[in-house]
C-alpha cells in the first residue's frame, strides 16, 4: 500500500455517518501505535503532523515510516499536514509524496484567506491530494501558534457557503468552540451552529481539538455533520504520563525500548477509545 489522500475516506464516513479519526503523530512509535491499532480494528485513520512535527522528524523520515506501516498492514494511510500556512512548505511536502493537505488561512482576512486555499487547491489537485482549510479560527496552542480567546472567533455558516463554491476544497474545518489544547472547564460546541453549517454546505466537516471534548458531545457532532476527528494533546499527554510512571518505580532505567513501552500501550488505549467514538471500528 501506498499513502493517500483522505477524500474518499471522508466521503465514505459521510455516507455511512461516523467520522475518521485523525491522531497527530511524532515518531516511529506513535505511527506504530496508530497504524497498529487500526489494521487490528479495521478502522480508516489519518496521521497527522504540524509544521513542527515534519521539522523535527524529518519529512523523509515520515513519509517512509507511513508507508512502511501502510505496506506491512496492508493498510489505506493518509499522511496529513496538519495546520500547514506557506504553498512553497506544502508544495516540498506533497512532491515528497504526501496526499492529504491542510492549508491553514483562517489568520487571515476572508478574501485572502480563499486565494490563499484557491492557490493550494490548485497545486494540490495537480498531485491528486486533498485539501483541507478552515474557516472561523479556534483558540488554544498548536506547536508554536497560540491563539487568544479574544482572537479566535466562530464559522459563519453563510460564507461557509461562498468560501466552499470559491476555494474548491474537500473538507471545511469549522470553529464551533473546539480549541487547540487542554480545556479549561466542560468545552460548549455551539451545535446550532454546526446543523447551519451543514445546511449550508455538502461536504466533510472537520472538528479540530477534539482531546478532551466529552463523548456525547463528539457523536452529536458527527450526527451533525463532522466527518473528521483530530486528535493530539490526549495522545500526549497518556504518553508522557506513562513514561513518567515507568521511571518512578525504574530511576535507574536507561533503554528506550523499556520505557518507551508503557507509553506505547497508554497511547493504544486512546486510539482504540477515539476509534468507538468515532464509530470507525469495522469501517475500513
């Protein structure tokens, strides 16, 4: 198997009315935990890094741990830049064999922003990868963007309408009060929001910021129209957590294949408890 983009897995899970989940991923282990765990409960997924995940991991190094993992699950892996803003970093990454794109304007004002996404579908299409954008922009931390709660602020269901007719995209990341990060308090999805949304446009939705929105509210979601799922801060957080674990009751350990282990198994636990509330388990 080979990498591909993520259209027809969001087209599927919108037919069949369950999203696919979409784990950030850093390394050999976290795509050996994803991919594993997916292959196991036939469950479609999406791997995904930040402008600062390709840096530090290589996109090299990336692309041949997905298809490595992809050949020996016999296994469709869409490889996602998550968050990605320059054409120049995203036209290096797709030659280099990625196929699942999202192009991140919401910084910017609307109009720019559709150019900037006309321009990245453009190119993208051109290799056959999908495009992802997002309209609205949420509050928290993603790798080195930090996002004011003053500063972000909800889609607009109607230009939802003229940024999908203008930009050509497959799927819209929408801001319905998701946000990058932990939570402070109970999060509160603005759900008439997304019903409008939805109303307003016929393809996949993306929900951003999802570790830590309580499972009731992600199903609703997806009731709703999300097709997407991303995941990150909860895969990090059961890592370390484990890790740290591990060498309190081992101070003297020093063999990363020891205690790297019990992170792995953490991380596993949440993608299998991510892939029930997507409903993704036996869609593959």
């Amino acid at each position: 198997m080979y990498l591909i983009s993520n259209r027809e897995m969001l087209h599927h899970a919108q037919r069949s009315g369950f999203a696919v989940p979409a784990f950030n991923v850093h390394n050999l282990e976290t795509v050996q935990v994803v991919a594993e765990t997916a292959a196991e409960l036939q469950s479609p997924v999406i791997m995904a890094g930040t402008p600062g995940t390709f840096s530090y991991a290589g996109t090299d190094y990336l692309v041949e741990i997905c298809q490595a993992a992809a050949r020996r699950y016999n296994l469709p892996l869409a490889l996602h830049l998550d968050h990605h803003e320059t054409l120049d970093d995203i036209s290096a990454k797709v030659r280099q064999g990625v196929r699942s794109v999202m192009i991140d304007g919401s910084h910017l004002p609307f109009k720019q922003n559709i150019q900037l996404v006309r321009d990245a579908v453009r190119l993208c299409h051109r290799y056959g990868a999908s495009v992802e954008a997002e309209l609205g922009r949420l509050g928290g931390a993603e790798d080195n963007v930090v996002v004011a709660e003053g500063d972000s602020f909800f889609t607009d269901p109607a230009a939802a309408a003229e940024f999908v007719d203008q930009t050509g995209i497959d799927s819209l990341a929408v801001a319905i009060g998701s946000a990058h990060g932990l939570y402070q308090g109970e999060p509160k999805l603005d759900f008439a929001r997304l019903s409008e949304i939805r109303q307003q446009v016929s393809l996949p939705l993306v929900l951003h910021g999802a570790s830590g929105i309580p499972e009731e509210m992600v199903q609703r979601s997806i009731a709703l129209g999300i097709c997407k799922v991303n995941v990150a801060t909860d895969l990090k957080i059961a890592f370390a957590d484990a890790v740290k674990a591990y060498f309190l009751t081992h101070p003297d350990a020093n063999d990363p294949r020891k205690y790297i282990a019990p992170g792995k198994v953490a991380m596993q636990a949440v993608v299998r408890e991510k892939m029930r509330i997507c409903g993704s388990i036996g869609k593959l």
